[in-house]
C-alpha cells in the first residue's frame, strides 16, 4: 500500500480518522500539550485504559519510542495511539527514537486495521525538538514505512511555523 502523505493546520483533537497518535510520555497517565488536550476532550476512558495498561503489560510504564493503543473516548477518531517521544537533547543524537516513534504507531495502527492516521509533531512541544529537524525526521519516517493498511498519513500541526516546517519537507 503506498501511503498519502497529507498536512493541516489545526487540533489533532478534531480529526476525523481512523487513529490518532498522541505524544505521551511513559507515565501514560497524561500531561499538557497534545497529550492534555487529549484526555480533556476525549474523555475519562482513554485515562482508564491507560491506568489498565499501567496495571498489566506495562508496569513500568511504555518506553521512548514505542507504542499502544487505546480507545479513543469521545474523540472522533477510533483510535489513540500513544507514543512517547525523546526529549530533545544538545549532547546526545537521539533521532532514531523519534523515529521509532513514526514506524511503531505505524506498526500499532496496521494491527487495528487503520486506514488513516493523524500525528502531531511529536518532542517538538514541551520536549524542546526544534521544528524543522522533528518535522524531517517525522515525513522521511513515514515515506520510508511501508503499511499494509495505512491509505492517508496526516500530519497535524498547530501553527503556521509548523506548518512552513513540514510543507518544506513534503515538497
Ligand atoms: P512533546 O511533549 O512530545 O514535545 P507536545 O504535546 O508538547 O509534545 O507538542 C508536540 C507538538 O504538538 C508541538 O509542536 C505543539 O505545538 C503541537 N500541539 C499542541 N497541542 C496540539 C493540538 N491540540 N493539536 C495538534 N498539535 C498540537
């Protein structure tokens, strides 16, 4: 299946897809951002999912650069995937975390049989990724990943910066 890659200006809250990726961080158990504006609109049964995953497969909390996915409670949307990103870092490359993040929600979304997926610019918020390079990592990611059910990728951006950001790499 090649995949469309697609780009808009606007709330990842609204999107009316199949999945949408949250960028998470490992507690699962919310925070601000993306991950806020998730759990405010969707719903206290995304919060109750995660809880029941913190109480089984992970204990410990999910890791930097994998995935889950839950319910998606009031949103639009079927799914949340829930990803967590690395924090931006000046010492260490930590870009093939970020990537990981980009082909594990991929991975997530072709077991639920997902046709559309919407992420934001995941660790380019409160994990301080600079924009341009997260958007870079975030299209060349997505082009590289092969999906057996994945038709659209919607890049979900929140201002016009980041959306100068991405339309330079999708081009
Ligand atoms: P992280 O902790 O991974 O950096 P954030 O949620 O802080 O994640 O931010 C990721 C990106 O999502 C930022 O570029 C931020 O501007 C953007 N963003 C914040 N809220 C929303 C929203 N409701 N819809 C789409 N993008 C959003």
């Amino acid at each position: 299946m090649s995949t469309r890659l697609t780009l808009v200006l606007g709330d990842i809250t609204r999107q009316d897809v199949d999945a949408v990726v949250n960028a998470a961080n490992s507690s699962l158990l919310g925070g601000g951002g993306v991950d806020g504006a998730i759990h405010r609109r969707g719903g206290p049964d995304i919060l109750a999912a995660c809880r029941a995953l913190r109480a089984s497969h992970h204990g410990k909390g999910l890791p930097t650069g994998q995935a889950v996915a839950t319910t998606a409670g009031l949103l639009p949307a079927r799914h949340v995937i829930h990803t967590v990103g690395p924090r931006w870092s000046a010492t260490e490359d930590r870009s093939e975390l970020l990537a990981s993040c980009y082909r594990e929600s991929l991975k997530v979304a072709a077991g639920l049989d997902a046709r559309t997926v919407a992420f934001p610019a995941i660790s380019t918020g409160i994990y301080g990724w600079p924009l341009d390079d997260g958007a870079r990592i975030a299209v060349e990611t997505v082009r590289e990943t092969a999906s057996p059910t994945v038709e659209e990728v919607r890049f979900v951006v929140f201002d016009d910066r980041a959306h100068e950001a991405f339309a330079r790499h999708l081009t």
